[in-house]
C-alpha cells in the first residue's frame, strides 16, 4: 500500500455533475478505539484499517438523511428523507485514498434501502427510527425490521456542547472523509463525497444502549467511548463509483 492521502477538513475537488445530492443533519458522532488486525478481516479487498497512532476506530453515527435527489434533480421530501444510522470502519487503498467502509446502514425508508441494496451493493437495512431535538439534547432511536437480524437495535442521547473552533487532528480524522469504500459487483469501488467543512460541537453521550456493532460483526464496546461529536450538518454531493485496480486480497484473519 502506498502512503496515505493526508487528512486534510476540506473536501479535495468539487464534484461538479453528482450522481447524488443531499443533506446530512443533526449528526452524533460516536467512536471507540479498536485493534487494526480486528477489523481487517471485514474490510473489503484492496483495503487495509487506517490508523492514527497506530489505532483504527469505530463509528456509530446517528443522523437525519434529508432530500435525497438524483443528479441535479431536486430532493425528494418524503421518501429522500429519513433517519439513519451507520456502522463504519476507516480504510486506505491501493490509491492511498481515505474513506470509510460500512459495516451495516440502517435507514427507516424501505424503497432507498432496497435501491442502496441493489444498486450500491451498500449493507442497508430497513428499522423502525426516530430523531427528536429538545434543546441541546438529540435522542436517536433504531430497530431493525429486514433482513436482519430482526430487533438489532441503538437508543442514543447527546447533549451537545461548545462549538470547536480548531478541531483536533484525530477529530478530523474521525470526520473528514471523503469517499467510501465498497465491493461492487466482486470488485473493490470507491465512491467520492463532497461538502463543506464539518461544523463541529463537542457533545455528551448521556445514555447508549446498542448492539449494531455486535450485530455488524464487531467486539461489543467494554469502555467509553474516545470521541463524542455533534454537528448540525451539511449539504452533500456523491460522486460516481470509479473501480480499483485489481489486487490481492489481504489476508482474513477471524477478530481476537
């Protein structure tokens, strides 16, 4: 593998023709620590666990998809808009691009799951979600419907704190990424993102109550988390997925 891109909070290029358009908001950033030889083995090929320090991370991040549009279309209100919920990795390939990669994306719109299913190859799942605001403190509900497995479920409350003027290197290293990593079809793909700067608050994590990231093949978390996050959110266009060169795969070794 080559060296990595570096890190950098503002998105590297403008895509100006999207495949699609849309809106992230009210987001919870939620991360733990974990050893890179654990989730390698769920990354796909031609990627390997990126690391600060030495350390890959694991997210749970909790927000509200909004006005989903194709191309330069307008975004849908109704079926374009819907919480959702991801489990992600953070990956590097063959390129020395960053991203990340989706362990499972549960999302309260039938028809989008099943279009992110076929059409992106993404682990989208549909659940019963709610987001609902009081002040400064976000709830974030899930239960997961189909395929499964049935009742896999999150309930997280964040009380959002100060804003950060000058984000730390491994908070943009948790948030500023600008592209996923997926198989597509039995080869490796990297689809590009583009947005403004994070807007980011440190926040609290009053209660967490999950087992998405069990449900998605990871250690259940046994210590706090390193990193809580919120950011009221930004507008976002998706790229076209571009294929990676061939490669070998890495080796898969089952999680300690």
């Amino acid at each position: 593998m080559p060296q990595p891109e570096s890190v950098v909070p503002d998105a590297p290029a403008l895509i100006r023709d999207p495949l699609l358009t849309q809106e992230w908001l009210d987001l919870a950033f939620v991360h733990w620590a974990v050893d890179p030889d654990v989730v390698a083995p769920l990354l796909p090929s031609g990627t390997v666990p990126d690391t600060h320090d030495g350390v890959t991370y694991v997210g749970l991040v909790a927000f509200r998809m909004h006005k989903v549009g194709w191309l330069r279309l307008p975004g849908i209100p109704y079926l374009g808009s819907f919480p959702e919920t991801n489990v992600r990795l953070y990956s590097v390939d063959e390129h020395g691009r960053r991203g990340v990669v989706f362990r499972s994306m549960d999302a309260s719109r039938l028809i989008p799951v099943v279009m992110g299913r076929l059409g992106f190859q993404l682990p989208y799942l549909w659940s019963r979600m709610s987001v609902r605001t009081e002040g400064d403190t976000v709830d974030y509900t899930s239960s997961r419907r189909w395929p499964g497995p049935r009742g896999a479920y999150s309930r997280l409350r964040v009380e959002r704190g100060e804003r950060i003027e000058e984000p730390t290197e491994l908070e943009h290293f948790l948030t500023a990424r600008w592209g996923l990593h997926n198989a597509v079809f039995g080869a490796s793909a990297y689809l590009p993102n583009h947005h403004p700067r994070w807007p980011l608050y440190r926040a609290e994590l009053l209660s967490c109550e999950e087992n998405l990231l069990a449900a998605a093949g990871l250690p259940t978390p046994s210590e706090a988390p390193v990193s809580v996050l919120y950011s009221p959110g930004v507008p976002v266009r998706l790229g076209r997925p571009s294929r990676s060169a061939p490669t070998v795969p890495h080796p898969r070794r089952p999680p300690r």
